[in-house]
C-alpha cells in the first residue's frame, strides 16, 4: 500500500481491492447508480443491482480492482478487467439468472423498478453503445465528498501503471455523461478517445438533461497514465 497525498488535507490511499471490501463496494455501487446518486428512485433491487455492476469483478476477478480510502474509510473504486473473453463468457451466463430474478421479483417491484426492468427488456440493449470485445476496460465510481481531480487521476492512474505492467494495450471505459458533467474534450485533456455515444432514455422521468454513454478509449502504447504527454 503506499499513500497518494492529501486533498483538502485529508489523507486518500489507492491500494488493491480486498475481499473485505466486498461490501462497501457494492453499496457504493448503489450509492452512486443514478448519474452519480443512490439507484433508489430508479431501482429498488440493490442486490441484483449490484451484483450486475460489480459481481463477476468483485468474485473472478479481483486482483485488477482499486479502491480509494480517505481517512482511512473506502469512498470509491475501480473495478477493471484485462482478461475481456473470460468477462464476456461470464456475463452470458450472469445476465441470464440476473434477467430471470428480475422477471420472477417483477410483480413486486414498485413502479419505477419496473420502468426499470422493461427499458431493459425493451430499450437497454439497443441504447447500450457497443464496446471493444478484446481490450481491457474498467469501471469507476466515487461518492460525492470524494469527488475530486487527485483522488480520480490517483485511481485510474493505480489502474493504468497495473495494466501497463501486464502488457495490455488498449483500455476503454463506459463513461455516462450530460450537459453539466463531462464531454469530449475532458476525456480527450486525460489522453482517452471518444469512439461512440448513445443517448439512454431511462433517466428522462427523472433528469431533465439528455444522459449518454459514452464508450472512451486510451492507447497505453502511447501514454501510461492519466493525462496526456502534452500536458506533461
């Protein structure tokens, strides 16, 4: 473990995920859900929510997983994977028993878990853009208070120097983005590339900005850490 720096003169620590974290992750999971806020309003299945965002990192993969403490409490992660055609055979099986329990809980969700659960029959896999199938890729998270751009850049670049270590190339992430919280040339200030997005409507009853996904993707041949070379 080794201690990144201060923020607000609070100390933050990247280090690797542990089995213990376990829980912590998939609360901050929730957490952080609905374009960085608790899923609640929009999903009340935190499990099998959680289970579909972090189950195959958490449980086949941990050892490509960081976490982020401030004063010794985890208040984010990186959940990423180098090893995509084992992820990918995984979640056909996951997303089978996933849609199933949501179909077989479908009666007793309220009225904003079915919205749910129908864009995902109906709508989820056609707005989903598509992504790389033989790259690395990784998804992050932070709660709110520790949302900043040291804590961000220590985390991804733990990340980045991981994968470099490991001989992989090419990395991508699936980004959610609106008007007033990320674009294009803030990915392209970190060295990634935007190479497709996709408005996704299941926020409009509840976020008045258009939402997109967005799929981002960096050259580690290039650049090994966070920001650019351009900006040293």
């Amino acid at each position: 473990m080794t201690k990144i720096g201060m923020e607000e003169e609070k100390k933050f620590l990247i280090r690797k995920y542990k089995a213990s974290d376990r829980e912590m992750v998939r609360r901050l999971c929730c957490d952080t859900g609905f374009i960085g806020n608790p899923i609640d309003p929009v999903f009340e299945d935190r499990a099998l929510f959680a289970d579909f965002l972090t189950g195959y990192y958490t449980d086949w993969e941990p050892e490509s997983a960081f976490v982020l403490e401030v004063d010794g409490q985890v208040k984010g992660y990186l959940l990423g994977s180098r090893k995509p055609l084992r992820q990918q055979l995984y979640n056909i099986y996951q997303n089978a028993g996933l849609l199933l329990r949501g179909i077989l809980h479908y009666p007793r969700y309220n009225a904003a878990s079915r919205h749910f659960v129908h864009w995902i029959l109906y709508h989820g896999w056609r707005e989903v853009p598509a992504a790389p199938r033989r790259a690395a890729h990784f998804h992050i998270n932070l709660l709110p208070d520790a949302r900043s751009v040291p804590n961000t850049r220590a985390l991804m670049d733990a990340y980045l120097k991981y994968l470099h270590e490991h001989g992989v190339k090419r990395v991508y992430g699936q980004m959610v983005t609106f008007e007033s919280r990320r674009g294009a040339k803030m990915f392209e200030r970190y060295g990634f590339r935007v190479i497709n997005r996709s408005e996704i409507s299941k926020y409009k009853r509840l976020h008045p900005e258009p939402v997109f996904l967005c799929t981002v993707m960096k050259n580690l041949e290039e650049n090994n850490q966070l920001y650019s070379r351009q900006r040293g």
